[in-house]
C-alpha cells in the first residue's frame, strides 16, 4: 500500500527536470538567506505554495489543459480590464486588483494563459495553417499586451509578447515575416519613442550614460554592476558582499538578486547558474521535441523559452546592458507570484512529459 502511494505521487516527476529545479531553489534559498534574511520564512511559504500547484498542474493531462485554454484566456482578459478600471494604485501604476480577501496581479496570469491560448487555436487550425491565422494569432496576443503596457508594466509585457511570440514562431511563422516584423519594428522606433512614458525612457537614457546620474536613475546599475565586477573569480563568500549588506544594492532580494550572489559567489557561481539554467532549458526543449501533439510541443518549447527570457533579460539589466524593466530572476528572486507562476509552468512541463511516455506504451 505504501509502495503504490509512493509510485502515485512521483508518478507524474520528471526526474531531470525535477532535480534541475530543486537545485535553483536551493540556490535561491541560500542566496536569500544573505540577501534578505528576514524574508525568509515568507520566501518558504511561497515556495510550499508553489510546489504544490507544480504537484497539482502535474497531473492534470494536456488534454484537459487544453480544455482549459480559452477559459483561462477569457478570465485573464476580463481580470485586465478589471484593473484598468477598479484596480490599486501603488508606485504611480495600477497593476493590482484588491479581492477583498487578497490582491492578485492578473498580467502574471497571461504568462502561462497567453502560451495556452495559441496553442490551444494553432492545434484547431494544424490542419491547414495560413497566413490568415497568424493574423489572429497576433491580435490575441497583442490585447492583453495592451492591457499590461497601459498600466504600466513594460516588463511583464515583454515577457507577455516573448511567450505569444515563441508559440507563433514554433508553429511556423515564415522566416520572410519574421524578417519584415524585424524591419518595421527598427523603423517605427522613433514613433514608439514618443508612445514611452517618461520613467521608460529615462530607463533607456540611464543604460546609455548611466554615470550622467549616478545617485539618481543610474544608481541601480552603477551598484549593481560594482557588485558583479567586486566578486572576482570566487566571490567574497556568502554573507560578505559589502554592497549587498551595506545595502548599496536597491531591491536587493527581487530584482537585483543578482548582483547580490555574483557579489558572494563571484565568476565561478554565476558558472555554476548558468549551467543550472542551461539543464533545465535543456531538458524542457527535449520534452517540446517529443511531445505527442502540435499543443502540446508549442505549449512545452514556448514555456522553456519563457525561462531562458526571464533569465536572460534579468542578468542583462543587472549587468547593464539591458534597460531596467523589473524582470526577477527565475526561482531565485523573493516573490509569490512570480515563483507561483514559473513552478506552474514546470508542473505544465511535467504533465507533458509524462503523457509523453504514457502514449509511447
């Protein structure tokens, strides 16, 4: 009896996949506990949760995920409109909508509810894909991308546009469009310019020159980047970053969490991150490969994606060569949501993998 209690609950683990995962939130446990130690015990408690909606998602079949794709969607949408319309105010943007009981951020939603939808509507047209499907593939990415730019929150959005924009490109988007959406977007840029809000494009103009400011807008990268230069080879061991515990570093246990283990950890344990990274990517693009269906091949390798953006563009900003658009770093930064959201998509992962082997027998 207890053998096949046991075999239930790790039936739906994706062994590598599990174990690539385990090991980021260690690290991120370890680097939260220097970072911020009196966030600790809430950091765990949102680890629990997340574990145990990655348990839950886990076992939930494609099939059904698949059901669940447009209602998801829809819901999104309505819970974007809502904030636009009733949603709180904090920091001068309205990204939060109050339950009563809680407050949830609905652009976190469309993370995993935008890769869902496309797949969901690229599997009901696999037949005969045209460019007319495209089309509408685009407009239902770009609503609720609207939605989120206009609260604002240009991070997420582009994290938003990266997950729709991975499902289209992964059904097959004709590279010659690609190209075209490539060459529009250059041409447009001095319109889309004026459509930036100031802090946006101060953001911009303090990545170019951000000594111009350097205890105003260019603070974070200026601190950030001494952090990751002062770690060396070996870093200064955990617990002595200077920049980190004399609290140089702003937002120290979310974003900029970064700098903070560069600084303690130095090249060798950003290597040691990478890798980690570069596994669980590794692994999540083999599940995409041999997924048994287009939604769930789409839904699998626009995740995996999601993961590498994430990491990518929260390393880039914190190093300085990317603009400051508020992107954590994924399983390593302090926060519910975000590590809610990333441990859904590894539960979505493992579903797929393990139907996977279910329809190979």
């Amino acid at each position: 009896m207890i053998r096949n209690l046991w075999l239930k609950l790790i039936a739906p683990i994706d062994g590598p996949l599990m174990g690539f995962t385990a090991l980021l939130l260690l690290v991120a446990l370890f680097t939260m506990a220097s970072a911020s130690p009196e966030r600790m015990s809430t950091q765990l408690v949102n680890l629990g949760v997340a574990l145990v909606v990655m348990r839950v998602v886990a076992q939930i079949p494609p099939q059904r995920l698949m059901r669940l794709a447009l209602p998801t969607y829809l819901i999104g949408i309505l819970l974007l409109v809502a904030v636009a319309l009733f949603g709180d105010i904090s920091k001068g943007a309205r990204r939060w909508l109050n339950l009563g009981f809680m407050r949830i951020q609905p652009s976190e939603l469309m993370k995993i509810a935008m890769p869902l939808m496309l797949a969901w509507y690229f599997q009901k047209h696999e037949a005969m894909l045209r460019l007319r499907d495209y089309a509408v593939a685009t407009l239902l990415l770009l609503l609720p991308v609207a939605l989120i730019v206009k609260q604002p929150d240009l991070g997420t959005s582009v994290l938003v546009l990266a997950a729709g924009f991975f499902v289209i490109f992964l059904a097959g988007l004709p590279w010659k469009i690609i190209l075209g959406l490539i060459a529009a977007a250059a041409g447009s840029a001095p319109f889309a310019w004026n459509l930036l809000h100031d802090y946006q494009r101060q953001r911009i103009l303090t990545l170019l020159d951000p000594e111009k400011d350097p205890l105003g807008k260019g603070f974070h990268i200026i601190q950030s980047t001494i952090a990751i230069g002062s770690g060396g080879m070996l870093g200064k061991g955990w617990g002595q970053g200077t920049q980190a515990q004399l609290e140089f570093i702003p937002e120290r246990h979310t974003d900029f969490i970064f700098a903070v283990y560069s600084e303690e950890m130095g090249l060798l344990g950003n290597f040691v991150l990478l890798v980690l990274y570069a596994l669980l990517i590794g692994r999540g693009i083999m599940i995409s490969a041999n997924a048994a269906t287009l939604f769930t091949r789409l839904l699998a390798g626009a995740i995996t994606l999601i993961f590498f953006t994430y990491a990518f563009v929260n390393m880039g900003m914190v190093s300085g060569i990317l603009p400051v658009v508020g992107v954590p770093l994924p399983f390593i930064s302090y926060g519910g949501t975000a590590l809610v959201t990333l441990c859904l998509g590894i539960g979505i992962l493992m579903s797929i993998s393990k139907n996977r082997m279910l329809v190979q027998k």
